[in-house]
C-alpha cells in the first residue's frame, strides 16, 4: 500500500519526499481542493526531491465546478504538453460533463491521449457523481484510460465513505487503483487500511499552518505498512 501526499509549495513537497511518501501531488491553491501549480514551482521540487519519489501535477485551471469551457480545455491542454515536456511522472485531472454530474468521456479521453505514456489519476470531481453511478464511472474511467481515481466515496470524508470505497475496490481490483482521499489523517488511516483495501491512500499531511507535517508524513507511513499487515 502506497502513500501520496498533496503538496501545495517546496516545503511541504521537500518534507513529504524526506518522510516516507510514495509519491507527491503538486499542485496551489489549497482552499480551492488544487490547481495548476507554476512551472517554476514543479521544476525546483524535481531538481531537490529525492529521486525515487515520483511526482504528479494537477492540471486544473480553477477552482470551483470540474466543467470547463472551450478556452479553460484548451489551457489545460497546453499545461499538460508543458510539465509532460519538463519530466513530469503523471498528471492529476478530471472532466465533468456540462449537462449533468458526469464523466465527459470525450475530453477526459483526449487528456489522457495527450499524456501517454504518463498515468494519469481522475481527481475527486469523482465525488461529484451519485454514489449509486460510481461503478458505471469507474467503468468509463478505464475505458477512458486512467490508472487511478482518487475518491472519499462521494462523502465529505473518506471516513465517512469507506464503504462505498470498499466497494469501489473490489470493482476497480486490476482494472484501475483507487485512492483513498478526503480527511485522511494518522488518527485514522488503520481504519481506513482495513475497511477499504484500497492501494493507495493520499493526504495533504497539514495539521495547521500551510505545510505538511513531516512527523504526520510519517506516521501515515508507518501506520499504513503495520496495517496493511495485519
């Protein structure tokens, strides 16, 4: 079981790659759930990070609603040519469907084309659809491409999701990851471990302030390998 920690600045990138993260989702803007980060920003974590932790970069030009206009595509576009360009290991995305809480299969598709050979997660606009149509989703994420979605089961938390998560996995197993996010803390990451089983989990390590805590990092990361265990 793996761990991803959402980075919203060097410091808190830094910190996650020297305690135990798997991998790192780079990304600004933390009150809007993550945006585009600058391309400075991810060039200086790739040059100081360790080089086994991989990191992906959101590609989200605002905040608010996961539908975008013709000219919000097109800048995403041209950001994903641009960190694919700069050595990015994959991209953090995800495209509603204008009419309705659902994937847009054609503009997701399309993202996915222009990033391969690079994996590409579905982000929590996941949580946007009806718990009930998530299997059918997953679905249609596969045969989108993704390798991974990143989901709390349409609850506020993942806590409060799991079962729905736990459901996701056991329709996703070897097909696409699942990646438990949304409030997962120390506090209750075992839980989540054995309700879930889920391969991945993922959280932005803040306690206060706007840097990830390398002590949380880490004890995410212990607690996570002794669960996974057991």
């Amino acid at each position: 079981m793996s761990l991803e920690i959402a980075c919203f600045n060097l410091p808190s990138a830094l910190l996650a790659c020297a305690a135990g993260a798997t991998r790192i989702e780079l990304c600004v803007d933390r009150p809007q759930g993550g945006t585009t980060p600058p391309l400075p920003l991810f060039q200086a974590v790739h040059l100081q990070k360790a080089g086994h932790v991989k990191v992906n970069v959101m590609i989200r030009p605002r905040g608010g609603d996961f539908v975008y206009s013709a000219e919000e595509f097109s800048t995403m576009k041209d950001d994903l040519r641009t960190f694919k360009s700069a050595g990015v290991d994959g991209f953090v995305f995800g495209v509603l469907h204008p009419s309705s809480a659902a994937i847009d299969i054609l503009r997701n598709a399309e993202l996915v084309a222009l990033a391969t050979p690079l994996p590409c997660t579905f982000h929590r606009a996941f949580d946007c659809i009806p718990p009930d149509a998530m299997r059918e989703a997953l679905d249609q994420l596969v045969g989108c491409g993704f390798r991974s979605v990143l989901t709390s089961g349409g609850a506020p938390d993942a806590f409060a999701g799991c079962s729905v998560i736990a459901d996701l996995v056991d329709a996703a197993r070897g097909r696409i990851d699942v990646i438990v996010g949304g409030g997962v803390r120390a506090s209750n990451v075992a839980q989540l471990v054995v309700a879930t089983r889920a391969p991945y989990f993922h959280s932005s390590a803040i306690l206060d302030g706007e840097v990830a805590s390398a002590e949380e990092v880490k004890s995410l990361r212990r607690l996570i390998d002794i669960s996974s265990d057991s």
